[in-house]
C-alpha cells in the first residue's frame, strides 16, 4: 500500500432512524478533510454493491446547506438492506466479488453504519481481508433506534426516538384528560422494540413538574400477565378517570407466546376476504379492557414515525451520530479493522460521553437488555436509574430547516427515493 | 346595567386541540387589558359550570411566562364537554340555573371556544338572554382541527394539525424508501375528519421539491370504490416499489357504509374474549391490498397525536387562535352578542387575514366540506387550489419551552389535569 490516501466506501444498513444520516454526513466530512479522494456510497448497502451500485457522494452532497440537510433527514439517504452475509466457507465467491469491487474503487477504508447485523458484516469482512491479505479496513458504526447494541453506552438514534416517544407520551396524556369520560378510559401506546425495552421504557420521560407520566409501562424484558394487567387497570381507574399505559410491541406471556397473538381465537379475525390479521398488541389488550372492565379505551402505535420523527430529533443524538461517524472514519484511517467504534460514558451529570474502538468480534450478534433492576420490582414501571440513564440523550433540539412550512431534506437526485 | 366592568366567564368545548388554549390565553389577556376585574373558566365547559365547577383564572394565570405556556400546552386547559344545551321550550329551569349562577358571578360577558355544538350552546343562552332581559353578552370563538365549521376562512387548531400531518407523512415517505420491499409495499395513512376532508387534504403538505408526496388522498367528500383503490394501488406499484395513501377515517361507499365496518364480516372479527371489534378504515383496507395484491402493507393512523402535537404547532395557528380570543372578547366588550367571531382571508399570498363579528344564528349546526372543485377529477387528489388555500395557515413555528428535553406544559394546579 503506498501512503497515498485513495478512497472511502460507506454503507447504511438495518431499520432507518432520525440519525444515521448523520453519522453519514460524519463519515463524509471528516474522510474529506483527511484527505481521501473520493468517498463513494453503497446504495442499499452490501446488497446494493453487489450488484454494482453505488454514487460518488460529493456529487450529491456539494454545499456545507448540503451536509446540514443531510443531518436533519431521517430513514437512510443510501438506503439500507437487511442482507446477511453467509460464512466465508460457504460462499467464497461471493466475498471474492465484493473485495474485487472494492480493489476496483481502489478503497482504503469501508465504513458501515448499522445494527447487529451490519456488525456481523464487518466482522466477516474483516475476517476474508485476514484471510487474503488485503489491506482494506473495516469499521463499524452502531446505528439503532432499539439501543440494544452491546458493548456501547447506547446507539445513535436511540436519543432521537426516545425525545419523540416522551413528547408524543406527554401530549397524549394532555388531550386525554379533556374530556371527561363516563367509567374512565385507558389509553394504551405501543412502542417498538421487539426484545428490548429501551424504547418503551422511554414513555417514562413524559413525567415531569407539570405532568405524572404513564400509569404503567410494559417492557418486554419481565414476562406479561393478562389478568395483572387488568387488575392494574382496574385499580388506575378506581382512582382517576383517564389512565395511559405505554407497551412494549414485544410484551409475551411467561411460555413465550407474543400478546398480539392472542387475538387469535378459535374463530380467528379474518376479514371479508378471508386474510388473518394478526392484530396489534395496544388492539388486543383494548379489546380485552372493553370486555373486561366495560369502560372507553384507545389503542395508539407510533409505528414509523418513532424512527422516521426529525423534526422533533435530539441535538445530543444528532451530534454524536455526527462525531462517532467521523470516529469510525478516523479509526479506519489510522489503520484500525475488525473494529466497532462505541460510546463510552465518563459522567451522567454533567453528562460526558467520549468514543472508543472495540474489536467486532465482541460485539456482534450479542443483544443488550434493560437490566432488571432498572425496572421496578412489581414489573410495571422504569425506575429512576433508567430516566438518569436516558435523559441525557435527549437533550436539546435540531431546528428542521424549514421550507414553507416543512422541514426540508436531502434526497439523492435522479432517483426514486423522492418519493 | 351599570358602566363599571364586572367580570367575564370563559369556558371550552369539544374536540381537543393544540391551539384552543392559545384562545383562552387571548381571551384572559384581552379581558384583564380591558379593565374586567375577574375572568372566570369553567370546568369542562357548560357541564362543568351546571355542577358548579369554575375557577378564578388569574390565580392560576400569574405570569407573563404562565401566559407562554398555555399558548403551548395542547389539550383544553379548562377541561371541555360535548354538552348540548336542550331547547329552551323543553327545559326553562336549566337555562335559570345557568343565567342565576351567572349573576352570582357577576358576570358581564360569556365566551364560548369550540365548534359547531359550542356555537349551538352561544345561540340557545343569546335566545334566553333576550327572553329573560338579561344583559349578559355572549360569544362565540372557533376551534376544531376538523375546520368545519361555515362561515369562517378557517378555524383555529386546523393549521397545526394540517402541520403536523404533511410533516408526519413527508417522514413516513422518507422513511418507506430506506428497504427496499420484495413486490413493493403500500402504506396507508388514516386520518381525523369523518366528514370534511380537511385533514387528510393536508397530506398533500408533504409535496415539495425534495418530496414527491403521498401517491393518492381520498377525503370522504365523495364516495369511495374499494375495487377502484385496488386497482389505483396495481397502478402504482407498476412504477414504485413504495406506495404512500392518505385516506380519511370517515370514507364511505356510495351507499353509506363506511369502509372501516367492512371488515365485519360473516365470519367476524371476534377476538378471544367474544368481543365484537371495528377494524380501522387503514387496516382494512391494508388487509385487502394484502389478499389482493400480495404485497407488504403498513396501517399508521395518527390517533389523537394529530390534534395535540403542540410540538410542531404553527405559529400563524397559535397566533391566530390568541388574536381571536381577544377578538372574542372584544366584540363582547363592545356590546355584541349573539355572535361568533370569524376569520376572513384578505389575500392569499402575500397572505393576509382579519377577523370579523358574524350573527350565530346563521352559523350553528352548519357543516363546511372541501369544495368539489379543489378535489381532482378521479377523486385520488387535492388540487393546487387546495394547496394555495391550505399552505399560508401552516407557516412558521412556535418553538416549544423545553425542559430536561420535553415541551413544558401549563397545569391546572390542585387538579387531576396533570395526569
């Protein structure tokens, strides 16, 4: 290899979130300024640059207004994949393909941005350039509105999903108590988060000086029980009207089967054509509610919008996805591989927060949970070392640059992603 | 009557919004201006003042900042009720009951903020106040996100909600494009408004230079085709692989039958419990491109977040919604009464916009529908009218006080409001 810098290849993957965007405008400007020639992007990640597809981002991103939008786009400006590679054994030729593409880009450094599996990626990627001495390096940088990356502090995106679940918590509670209603109602919200409680544990920042927060919240680290969950209701109403209980999508019996297959009895839903629906866990606990109490209820999912809501983004989420893309870049520049750049917290108050570089193979694949003594004992609520732990991801705001009234993005020209 | 000021009552009606508190805070300010030596609210509206129930504002309004506040908080902040005042030939003794507690209250003059029942209640105590020589004043101050409401350019609450679903949408296009979807997805946005299309015409906020918005709207002006929609959803597909749809919850076919009661059918949606349940306008019309088509398909409906979410609020909304608080007020104090106060749209652009005093006898009970002439031909659009009509009320923003991270919010303090 001679010292000559060549170029950068920098790849998105996994669900989009509020900040990846900006991890990718991390990684763009910080390859700029250590004098890369170009930095190319995958489109769709690896499975886009398998089937040769990818841009030269300066075309794309020419002004600093260019990366300042790039930052306050949501989903994922290349588009992501949910590609995983298969072991080296077993498909030599693909690996093969992939180093030859990126030999033929003359790249230096390859820089994913993803989850679990983006890191199994790198981890393989890193293990093939072992095997057939390439110099190319590989480094990861975490990425999930889930938080459930091991061996990093949290993740970015997770900051900015947390704001929106906490503000949208709070407002719902608000119009909830406007109007009175005869034998109370129950509110229930289901947040993302199939395994891990971050997310919904994050309704808990609806509480504050001038509002009680949710009655309850459901993570889907304990077991759930049907009837407690009623009992519970039924002891929130006896002492106020309007009870609002966040729930996790991945709340599951004690034998593991999901809530939101309960709704399936022996006369199934099925609708006038015949499909089975599988309803939604806030749906299904409603309607057990209704039938068992008798009283008003609401069934609220924040869906995509709880990773797609820039427009409410988190500052401190939006400029560590900044930095820790630029120290994905850096490390790879400075010759690391085989590596994950992570958070690494110094203090909670005032909160610090710094980064490192750890070996991939740690990480990857290993799933990290609410510990269960940050939930209470009675498995309904948070406590407070989850709000000490997440309230300073949330703090401070990203203005949308707005254009008649609507916040503006950066979107790839010439292609289908405008929508 | 003597010429010294008493006092003035203000209550709130209906539906939530993210700007009827901004009106209560016009009115509280315009009245305590122009010399009123109290300003009462009333809890929960008219109900709440038949029981007894009101407070002395100023004791919990003490500060200019208070005053910020509640422009900011969504929800009522008195509380509302979906009271109907009877007709005054069947129930004489509740309109005593009402007009004798005003008089112990001193009260000169009566604002009422809500909708088309609200106008309905200032219509009724108008008709008794002449019957019984009474010299109180009554008036009538707009609200609903639905904008319904005839005789007004528009009605406070309905450009932040407008706001806050072209946002929304734009990040849920953004967001549908980061996958790519194996036979593409269609993801189907429901939308507040049984009747009037307002709402979901906002959808088409999303469109702009950087944003191709949502692919169809239908608003329930006009008769809706469950086959024709499968086949506009084909159509689409065969050029996108990501296909967004606004539809209003209130669609219906042409006979009636709303598209949300299809589901049921002869086999039912029964879940486990036995509990009959109404599927949503979006899920079933997802379940239906599912069988149909085959594709993946998403339901999102915005719940009560659309008319809550003060976090994205409009500033010409809020700030309109406290200038006709006091203009409420105003008109009250210069001896109207029997009246609504009304917006009347100057020009479009630069756009300009006054309000004016209007007779509520020719308002009440009165509903207003997206003109035909701004829905497209085919029924799947809006047309530039609507957007020329729509884009001046979504302008500018009111940056929310933040605390640790979420918006602050004003309380009534000693109240269960709080939540």
């Amino acid at each position: 290899m001679s010292n000559e810098k060549r170029n950068v290849i920098v790849g998105q993957s996994g669900g989009p979130t509020a900040a990846i965007n900006s991890s990718l405008a991390g990684v763009y400007r910080t390859a700029r300024d250590r004098g890369y020639k170009k930095v190319y992007g995958m489109e769709h990640g690896i499975q886009g640059l398998l089937e040769g597809r990818y841009i030269d981002l300066s075309e794309h991103i020419q002004t600093g207004l260019d990366e300042e939008l790039l930052k306050r786009t949501p989903s994922a400006y290349l588009g992501t994949c949910r590609f995983k590679l298969p072991e080296i054994r077993d498909n030599q030729e693909l690996y093969d393909k992939i180093f030859a593409k990126l030999d033929e880009l003359e790249i230096d450094c390859f820089i994913y941005i993803g989850g679990n599996d983006s890191m199994d990626t790198i981890k393989k990627l890193y293990d093939y350039s072992i095997l057939n001495g390439s110099n190319i390096r590989f480094v990861g940088c975490p990425k999930t509105i889930d938080n459930d990356l091991a061996h990093t502090d949290h993740t970015p995106g997770y900051g900015s999903a947390a704001k929106y679940i906490g503000t949208s918590i709070k407002e719902i509670i608000r119009d909830s108590w406007a109007l009175e209603v005869e034998k109370g109602q129950v509110i229930v919200v289901e947040i993302m988060g199939r395994n891990a409680g971050w997310l919904t544990g994050a309704a808990v920042l609806a509480k504050g000086e001038d509002c009680g927060g949710p009655d309850a919240i459901y993570l889907p680290e304990l077991p759930f029980d049907v009837n407690d969950f009623i009992a519970k209701c039924k002891n929130l109403l006896s002492k106020k009207r309007s009870v609002v209980i966040a729930v996790s999508e991945g709340i599951h019996t004690a034998d593991g089967k999901y809530i939101s297959e309960l709704g399936e009895g022996s006369e199934g839903y099925v609708d006038a054509f015949g499909h089975k629906q599988l309803t939604g866990t806030a749906r299904y606990l409603c309607s057990v509610i209704a039938s068992e109490i008798g009283c008003k209820t609401r069934a609220i999912e924040f869906s995509t919008l709880q990773r797609a809501a820039s427009h409410s983004a988190s500052r401190v989420d939006i400029l560590e996805a900044y930095e820790i893309g630029g120290a994905a870049l850096k490390a790879a520049d400075e010759g690391d591989s085989g590596k994950m750049v992570v958070f690494t917290r110094l203090s909670d108050d005032p909160y610090q927060c710094g980064t490192e570089v750890k070996d991939v193979h740690k990480i990857a694949n290993d799933e990290r949970m609410v510990p269960r003594e940050w939930i209470t004992e009675d498995g309904t609520y948070v406590t407070d070392e989850f709000v000490t732990y997440v309230r300073p991801l949330i703090q401070g705001d990203v203005n949308p640059i707005m254009v008649d009234g609507i916040p503006r993005h950066l979107y790839k020209t010439g292609y289908q992603h405008m929508g």
